[in-house]
C-alpha cells in the first residue's frame, strides 16, 4: 500500500509565480480531495472530485486557483499569480465508494510565497 | 464552520488513559461523529467515527452521551507516539455535497514521559 504521495513536499516562490502541486491518490480510489492548512488552524475544504468530475468547489477556492483530475487517477492544483497569502500546507486526501467514511491524508505540499 | 468544541489543549501521562472530550450540541440525527489526528507535519489521520452507539477499534473508543450533544475519544493507553492534534468533527454520511470534512483547531494531546 503506497498510500496518498503529494509532490512536491515543499515550494518556495516569489510573489506572482505560478505553482503546480501533484497528488497521487490511492489506486482504487475514486473520491479526491484537496484542502488547506494555515498554522495553527485545522485543514479547509477545497475542491472534491469523484472520478474526473470537479464535484464541489469552497468559496475558498478563488479563480487563481484550478483544479484538475482528468483520467479520475492523479490531480493537480495550480495557483496563478501567487500571494503571500496562498502560503499554507496543501493537503490531498483520497477515499473509495464503498468506505467514503475514511479519508486518507497525504503529507501535505508545503508553499512559502516571498 | 466546525460545529464542534474542543478545549484547545490537554496533557496526559504516559501510559495512562486519555480522555479528549467534544462538544457537539447542534448535531443532527443524519450526522456522525468522526475523530481524526494530526502528528505534526504530516496529513490527517483517521482514528474512529459512531452514530449513537459507542464504538471501539485498535486505535481508541468513542463514547457518545445519549442526548449526542457530545463524545469522548478515549486512547486507553498513552503513547508518545500519540501526541497529536486531535480532531473532532461532525458530518452528514448521507451522500451528496457532503464528503468533505470540517475541520475546527482541536485539541493538541501532550503525552509526558
């Protein structure tokens, strides 16, 4: 069992920059799952997908940022013209139909705007 | 928003039991309870999740109160190894828009040698 694997781990980018983050879920998965983790608070919600659809999106999620899972395996999270705000540990997490109770997290990908 | 409560902090002895206690006085009769835990700098960990009746697996047990208006996450037997952000957090498992988690801040478990 590989489990959920986010790449990269960490980012560092100036003000401005566009940024591309990888999630890799668990095989058989088909629920997908992106959240935000500010310090100190606990992960925000997102964007979800079953399969390749983009099921719900959080009002968080400004159109800087988009969010693709095209053949329902691996997504990307891309943010255009990054603010010092958007630094934060983004967290992918994947579930399966049949137990959509459990969630499994990845280690986070870890983005510092200068 | 989360629609729990959660002391934001507890410290628990080694070997001794711990008792992480949640509010959740709004819950809906369609709504679980879920526990998740984050040791620091890595993702969310699913512990338990029960409707009303009380639930126990490897990790811990969870004891709901008859009202539901609130639980505790017992781990029986401390470790280091479980010092953690442990979350508490209520959802609806009726499908729909409803997958996501809500996470609030949770209470940070301090386990002393």
């Amino acid at each position: 069992d590989t489990g959920v694997s986010q790449n990269p781990r960490h980012k560092i980018t100036k003000r401005g920059q566009n940024v591309t983050f990888r999630c890799d879920p668990i095989s058989e998965h088909n629920r997908l799952y992106w959240y935000r983790q500010t310090l100190g608070q606990g992960p925000e919600f997102l964007t979800y997908f079953q399969n390749e659809a983009q099921l719900e999106k959080s009002r968080l999620l400004s159109d800087r940022f988009s969010a693709e899972r095209p053949k329902g395996s691996f997504s990307t999270l891309e943010i255009q013209r990054t603010e010092q705000g958007d630094s934060a540990m983004y967290l992918c997490a994947s579930s399966s139909t049949s137990v959509s109770y459990e969630q499994y997290f990845g280690p986070g990908t870890r983005l510092t705007v200068t | 928003d989360a629609k729990t409560t959660q002391p934001p902090s507890m410290d628990c002895a080694e070997g001794r039991a711990a008792n992480l206690p949640c509010n959740h006085s709004t819950i809906s009769g369609n709504e679980y309870v879920y526990w998740y835990r984050q040791i620091h700098s890595q993702g969310p960990q699913y512990i338990i999740h029960g409707l009303k009746n009380n639930e126990t697996n490897e990790m811990a047990s969870l004891i709901i109160t008859e009202d539901r208006k609130s639980s505790t996450l017992i781990l029986p037997h401390a470790t280091l190894r479980d010092t953690a952000v442990y979350y508490c957090i209520v959802r609806d498992n009726s499908g729909g828009s409803n997958y996501k988690l809500t996470f609030g801040k949770g209470t940070l478990l301090t386990v002393n040698p």
